[in-house]
C-alpha cells in the first residue's frame, strides 16, 4: 500500500469503533490537514456501510488533531438501498476532535457528467507553465507528501504583493504511486493554500466548518484545483475549492468557513 493508504487505514476493533495511528506527515508543524482527517473519516464511515463512496460530508473541526492513536466512531443513522449516512467523529485523548456526518453511495466510473450548457473549465496553466515547489527534504510534512504545481498568477503573496484577489489554482497529486480516489479526493480539496493569503493576511487560517461533495470516480493522473472565495469579513471567510480530472470532469467540490490567519508571533 502507499503511503497515504497506510496514513489512512483504519483498524475495525468493535461495531462502530476503529482505532488509527495518525501520520504526522500529512500536517503542519503540529496540526494534522483537514483533508487527511476526513479521508480518515470517510475510510471508516464507507467501512461501516454498504455502499463505497463518501458522496457527500459535512465535518466540524472542534479542535486541533495531532499525529499518534486515535479512534474514529461511527454511528449509522440510515441504511438504504441508494444511499446511508452515519455520524462519524474522530476522538483524541478523550475529546471529540472532528464531528461529521457522512453520507455513502456508489458512484459508477467513467459515468459522463450531463451539463445544461457548456461545462465550464478552470483557467488553470499546463502543468509546465505553472511554479512546482520542491520540499528541500522528504517526511517533513504535507508538502512533502503531495506535488503541487501552482498557477503563477495566484503565488503573489508569497513574495509580498497579494492580487487582492481570494483565489488559489494548482495541480495536485500525491507523491506515492497512489492513483486519485474517493479518499484521495478528501484531501484535495482542503490541498491549497488559504486563498485569503491574497488578500494580504499572514499566518495559520484554521478551518471552522468544511462540506464537501464527491461527484464521480477520478481517472487515473494529476487533479486540477480551483480555490476561490466570496467574502472576507469580521476575521471569517468562504473558501469554494472545485477539484477536476485528467479526463476533464468536475470530481469533487467543497466549500468551508475559516478563520482568517495570524502572523506567527516573534
């Protein structure tokens, strides 16, 4: 298995409970991505069912999860013949860390999407016109996990001069030889940076609330990312992410509500 299966496999010990050692690889300093968490989530939540896509997920992010054991808990709360849901929460040192409800369907590969209309694309550069970040060291975290290859229109913060704009474009895909999946879409979307960065804010922007939708089953190669965003008001913003193929279909979308980042301290 790669190593984004392992950092994900979760260990079924009783009905509705599984335990999981979380991989500080997939996080920052301390804090573990809300992607990676959800992917946990999701592999347990389709675990318990009947059905094997996490189709729709709406997860509270109570507090900071951190790498080490944890036990995810899984709820049912409907079992159809089209789709189930349960409640599913990711416990740490005794405490709730992530609350979501998940809901589980299947999804057929290679379905054709159905537009009203042209399919709308996102304006995002080849692969090699866009500014590929290398980590300067492997296992020191998420970025060393994932390939990201950034459209340059949207790096302006990093070098002091923010578009204003709250927007965020790249490539993705994971190191491992590990194709995209429903598990992998999980992460994707929480992948870029804050989009809020443009707009001149510093710092860690942590994710308060995330719904995602998976909309069909990914063909094999990299996955085009597209952040954008509404309102940044009162240190809250909205953070839309849509994630497409190599085969040029819309996979998966999200939408969360984050708190605007801190410069760190000195």
């Amino acid at each position: 298995m790669s190593r984004f299966g392992d950092a994900t496999a979760v260990t079924r010990v009783d009905e509705g409970r599984y335990r999981i050692d979380l991989d500080g690889a997939f996080g920052f300093a301390e804090a573990l991505n809300g992607g990676y968490l959800m992917a946990v989530l999701a592999r347990a939540a389709v675990d318990a069912a009947p059905h094997r896509h996490p189709v729709a997920t709406a997860a509270s992010f109570l507090r900071v999860a951190k790498a080490g054991p944890a036990e995810v808990l899984v709820e049912p709360r409907k079992a159809g013949r089209t789709a189930s849901a349960a409640h599913v929460s990711l416990v740490q040192d005794a405490r709730v860390a992530v609350d979501a409800l998940i809901t589980t369907a299947d999804l057929e590969p290679g379905a054709e999407p159905e537009w009203v209309g042209e399919p709308p694309t996102p304006p995002l550069p080849p692969i090699e016109r866009c500014t590929h970040f290398q980590g300067r060291d492997r296992e020191r975290g998420f970025a060393d996990q994932v390939q990201m290859h950034f459209d340059p229109a949207t790096l302006g913060w990093l070098d002091g001069r923010p578009s204003g704009r709250p927007e965020c474009r790249a490539w993705f895909r994971l190191r491992d030889p590990h194709e995209p999946d429903a598990f992998t879409l999980a992460l994707a979307v929480d992948a870029l940076p804050p989009i809020v960065l443009n707009t001149g804010a510093k710092g860690w922007a942590p994710t308060v609330e995330m719904t995602w939708h998976m909309r069909a089953v990914p063909a094999p190669g990299p996955l085009a990312l597209h952040g954008s965003g509404r309102m940044v008001t009162g240190g809250w913003f909205d953070e839309e992410v849509e994630v497409w193929d190599s085969a040029g279909r819309l996979v998966a979308q999200s939408r969360q509500l984050a708190r605007v980042g801190r410069p760190p301290s000195r």
